[in-house]
C-alpha cells in the first residue's frame, strides 16, 4: 500500500474514532489546555498571543479560551497559495479565509515572536509527534520554516487519536512538540 493510500484510510479511521470520543472527553481536554497555557504562565514561559484555530466539525473547540483566559489569541489564515499565518483574534469580525474558516483576514500577520505557544487540531499523532491531519499541509509548510518550528507546538485530540504505531510520515511532515489530551499534556521525547 502507498503512502498516501495508508494515510488517507488511516484519516477515515481517526475521525471515526474522534468523532466518537471526543463527546464525552472535551470538557477535560478543554481543561487541560487551560491547565498546560496556566502551567506555561506560571514558569515564565509564555509570552505574547497563543496561537489556537477555528474547530471544524469533530475538532475539540478552543473557542471559550478567548472569554475565559483574557489572553492574547490568534488564528490561523489560510492563503490561496496554501500558506498559513497567525493574525490576532480581536473584536474585529471574521471573514472566510481561502479554506472558508473563519478568520480574521483585517488583522495584521504575526511573526513567530510575537506568539508563544501553537494548539493545532489532530486525527491522530504518534510518538514522534508525527500528526495525521486533513492532509492539506498547511501546518507542515507553514512549520517547514525554523522560525516557527520554534515556537511550542501541541496537537489538542482525543487520548483514544494516539497512535500506538508510527503513522506514516512523508519528507514533509514537521513532527510538534506533544499534545494535549483529557489526561494532560505530553511532550515528544
């Protein structure tokens, strides 16, 4: 079986698998997001927006971190060109980006140091922090520059979306740095 074969049945096989977990387990993810970010503030850690994203359907849904946190967020905005930037996620309406999410396309591009710290929604990840995602590559080009790869990337899923098995990786997937999942974050050893 080819790679993008295994990838594509293996992405049909997660969301089925986070469609089905992730009902009863949100809440505790949710927390534990806001434990890890509170985790970060506390050891000085944390410095400008945190990078979160718009939930597409079966996508654990960060969006009560923006009245519950009072941080600085931001969101992604995909380009027609299949590029990703962070702009910050102010008062100012969302329009529909090139993927038609939500975004908020009139705010200014942040570059990589003025956020510190990336969520990112997964299928699956496995040990090495390979994530299985829609298979757009948004994220791993966006992550392809060593700008970004420095800031800390986390996966939000499901602890059931952890693969037991290496998942297939192509030369452009950028490993993240661990995941948050309902029994807490995990870092890539």
């Amino acid at each position: 079986m080819n790679q993008a074969i295994a990838k594509a049945k293996l992405r049909r096989q997660f969301k089925a698998l986070r469609a089905q977990q992730l009902p009863a387990v949100q809440d505790t993810i949710i927390q534990q997001v806001v434990n890890t970010i509170q985790g970060y503030l506390k050891a000085g850690k944390l410095r400008g927006h945190i990078g979160v994203y718009w939930p597409l359907s079966g996508e654990v849904d960060l969006r009560e971190l923006k009245l519950n946190l009072k941080l600085p967020l931001a969101l992604p905005v995909s380009g027609e060109d299949g590029s990703l930037s962070y702009h910050p996620w102010t008062l100012t309406p969302l329009r529909k980006d090139a993927c038609m999410i939500p975004a908020p396309l009139d705010e200014a591009i942040l570059d990589a140091d003025a956020i510190g710290l990336l969520l990112i929604p997964a299928l699956a990840m496995d040990q090495r922090g390979i994530r299985l995602g829609y298979g757009g590559g948004f994220f791993d080009r966006f992550r392809s520059n060593l700008t970004w790869r420095k800031v800390p990337s986390l996966a939000v899923l499901p602890q059931a979306c952890i693969s037991t098995e290496l998942l297939p990786r192509d030369s452009w997937d950028v490993p993240l740095d661990g995941w948050i999942s309902e029994t807490g974050v995990c870092r890539v050893k």
